[in-house]
C-alpha cells in the first residue's frame, strides 16, 4: 500500500472533537477511495462504504425525508451492515452523483451518531445540482496526485534520507554528492512517472516504462470520457479541444496559453466556463499572471493571461506522444523540457497548498513562479540548463524599488548553494517548500475598561 501524506491528516481529523464531515476533492486516479478505505478500516471497528457510481441504486437512500433517523434508517436497511455510535466511519464515494447525498451531510453531522467522509472526483463541476450546502457542516480538503516526497518513499527512500536532506535545506548545507546525484536520478523517473498511484504502483513493481506510459494514456482516455460525461453539451468540444491543447501551448516559449490557437474566432468570455470546467475538475492547472508581484496577489491577477498545466506531469510526457522518456530519464533536461520542468513544480507548488502566479513584463523578462507565503511573495526560477546562475528576470524584479520579497529561489540541477540574498536548491527539494501556517493558540483581547 503507498503511503500518502493525507493519512495524517485523517487521523487528525478523527481527533477533533466536535467534528465536521470530511470532504475530500480531488482529479479522478489519484487514490482517495483507497486511502479512506484503508483509514476506515484501520482506525474504526464498523466502515460502512456507499459509491454513487457502482451502485446506482444508492441514491434511493436519500430520496425521502433528509431527517437523520429516515437516512440511517435507510443505511443500515440498504448496506445491511451494524453501525454503532462513535465507533463507525460512514464513507460516500463519488457523491457527486447524489446531490441529496450532500444535503443530508448537515442533518447527519448534528445528529452526531457516526462519523462521516465525502469523496468526489466532480464536485466542482457539479456544484449547481446541490440545492443546499452544508455550511458549517463540511470541512473541505484537497487532494492531488503522489508529490515527490510520496513518490520517493513508495521507491524506497528511507526516512533517515529524508531527515538528511531537510537539514541540508533548512541550515543551507550542499548534500552529500552520492545523495544528491541519487536523488536526481530519482526525480528524472518522478517527472516521467508522475504521481497517479496505479502508475507509480506498476512502475515499483515492473520498472518497465512502456508499461507505465500504456496506464497514463488510459487515464488520459477516462478523462476525455469524463468530458463527454459530465461537461455541458454546448462545452464539451471546448473543454476537449482546450484539454488536448495543454502540452502543444506549453511548449511554446513562454507556456502562455492562447484561445486563438483552439479557435481563430474564439473569445476568452465565451471559453470561461470551459477553462474553469478542467480546473474545478482537478485535471488542469491556471497559473495566472499578476500586474505587480505585491500582496494581495489574488488582486493582482490577471485573469485573462494565464499558463495552463496539466495536473500531473507524468500525463503530460505521456500526452506528447514523442518518445521523450529516454532523454528525460538520461537527466536531458535541456532539449524542450523546459516547459515539462515547470508543470512538474506547478503541480508540487499546488499540492503545497499555494495558488499559482506568474509575473511578466517588457521591461523585466518572466519569472516562472510568484508565491504569496502568509505575508511575503517569495520569488520562483525553474532551471533546466547549466547556466542556472543567469537569472535576469529575477534580478530585475528583486531590485525594483518599492518592492519587497521573502525568499529569491533558483530551483536547478545544482546541489545547496547561497549567494547573496539567491538561494540555488536542487529540483528535489521542492518536497521542503511548505505554507507558513499562522501560530497557533495566538489570542488578542481589546481591553474595553476606557469605555
């Protein structure tokens, strides 16, 4: 079984006293039925599992009264399976497909009996068919594919590595050049592998690479399927076309997605809803460009200049449909990678829990990554080349007067290194770069007495 980093966030979630239902979103083939069900199984004496997909009759449970005693009546009578107060896990997978289902959450989490998580592949997509949400009720959590740190340990990567490279990140320290040189070698078969868990599973299990590219093109296949299924009949060839779209843009110069290249008469207002469509999916990920690189940077978007990557860059190198694997797993990083380079740190970037910004301008060149951290804007170069130390856009942006930065970082083939206020990081150590979370137990008072 591979082990994911949400795990621990579940059993947090079990902890919590009073507890909301659980509701995790995620792409479809990145492992959230498998991870609940083992989380179920592990850590409660009675799970009972409801899927809205393989069992269409399910919905029938929640077709009456949405009171907690009709729908528990309706559980147990349709599952035939013991549930017991606080000891039982009640699981709605695919709960998209049963909009009453996620009406009912509010009832069943005041009811209090059991415990409850949601998982969808299409929530997003599908938000308009629920007529009331569970406000208050209804804790959401994002899930996305295997992240390096998954990837390396399901390879065999032992935690006392981890621990290693951590203190090389967090004291500025070179890594051992063995480790280092290793740990390359391993992210060159991350970039091509990816991080869907059935993919990295055969890759574990096999190390046969055509293997592995035959998976990504069948859950290429099931996600145009999903477009025909769940998109809009007066979208669907939109969502398609800009689906199938995503590798040939990203591998323009500057990744820039533009609509004239889908359609020569296509306006952006009348593609909104198509882009929105893939990224509420979970399949495509906007990255959009800020008119200054300052907090708030969500209100410095701009909405209609955006990169568009795919959610998992071992798909995108199996999208190509040119035998790049070789030259990548050769560490050629060089010769048009560039542009899989920068999806594979937008997709570690987002699972990070960080939006996606970019800056370009005439006057200072493109910045690959700007990331707003709690109150800082920290400064993101991707390197592909040997020249990593050349980095205009990044010196003309942090010297901008008025501006200010966190952290200046040069992701690159380099080990550890710091010049000046640059720090120059191996691509691996992405797996490091976290949200500063705010402190905890922080409590402030006014003192009213003057009143």
């Amino acid at each position: 079984m591979l082990e994911r980093d949400i795990s621990s966030r579940l059993k947090a979630w079990k902890a919590e006293t009073p507890k909301k239902a659980l509701c995790i979103i995620g792409a479809r083939q990145i492992g959230k039925t498998t991870i609940i069900e083992k989380f179920g199984r592990e850590f409660y004496d009675y799970f009972v599992e409801i899927n809205f997909v393989t069992d269409a009759g399910a919905g029938q449970i929640f077709d009456g009264s949405l009171d907690a005693d009709t729908i528990i009546e309706n559980l147990t009578a349709y599952t035939m399976q013991k549930m017991e107060p606080g000891k039982t896990l009640v699981f709605l997978d695919e709960i998209q497909e049963c909009p009453n289902a996620r009406c009912a959450i509010k009832f069943l989490v005041e009811d209090g009996r059991f415990d409850y998580i949601e998982s969808g592949s299409m929530l997003g997509v599908r938000y308009k068919e629920v007529k009331s949400y569970p406000v208050g009720f209804e804790e959401i959590c994002y899930m996305y594919p295997m992240n390096f740190w998954e990837y390396a340990a399901a390879n065999g990567v032992q935690d006392s590595t981890f621990e290693l490279l951590k203190k090389c990140y967090e004291q500025s320290q070179p890594v051992p050049e063995a480790v280092h040189n290793t740990m390359k070698k391993l992210f060159y078969t991350y970039i091509v592998v990816g991080g869907m868990p059935a993919v990295v599973q055969t890759y574990v299990n096999t190390h046969d690479i055509g293997k592995v590219v035959q998976a990504q093109r069948d859950i290429l296949e099931l996600y145009r399927l999903d477009i025909a299924r769940y998109a809009n009949g007066s979208d669907r060839i939109k969502i398609q076309a800009i689906f199938d779209s995503i590798p040939s843009q990203l591998n323009d110069k500057n990744r820039r997605f533009f609509l004239k290249r889908v359609d020569e008469n296509g306006r952006q207002n009348r593609y909104e809803n198509a882009f929105l469509w893939l990224s509420d999916a979970g399949v495509a990920l906007p990255s959009y460009n800020v008119s200054e690189p300052q907090t708030p940077l969500q209100l410095n978007e701009k909405r209609n200049i955006f990169k568009l990557f795919l959610n998992d860059t071992g798909l995108l190198c199996a999208a190509c449909m040119k035998n790049i694997q070789f030259d990548l797993l050769q560490g050629n990083l060089e010769v048009n990678m560039g542009s899989i380079l920068e999806n594979e740190f937008a997709q570690a970037i987002k699972s990070n829990g960080f939006s996606l910004n970019y800056y370009e301008s005439k006057k200072a060149g493109e910045l690959d990554f700007i990331v707003q951290n709690g109150t800082e804007v920290d400064l993101i170069e991707v390197k592909s080349g040997h020249d990593y130390k050349k980095h205009s856009a990044l010196n003309r942006v942090s010297q901008t007067p008025g501006w200010t930065f966190g952290r200046k970082m040069v992701f690159c083939e380099g080990n550890v290194e710091k010049e000046e206020d640059v720090e120059y990081l191996p691509w691996y150590m992405i797996l490091f770069y976290k949200r500063e979370e705010a402190p905890l137990g922080y409590l402030y008072q006014v003192d009213l007495s003057a009143l």
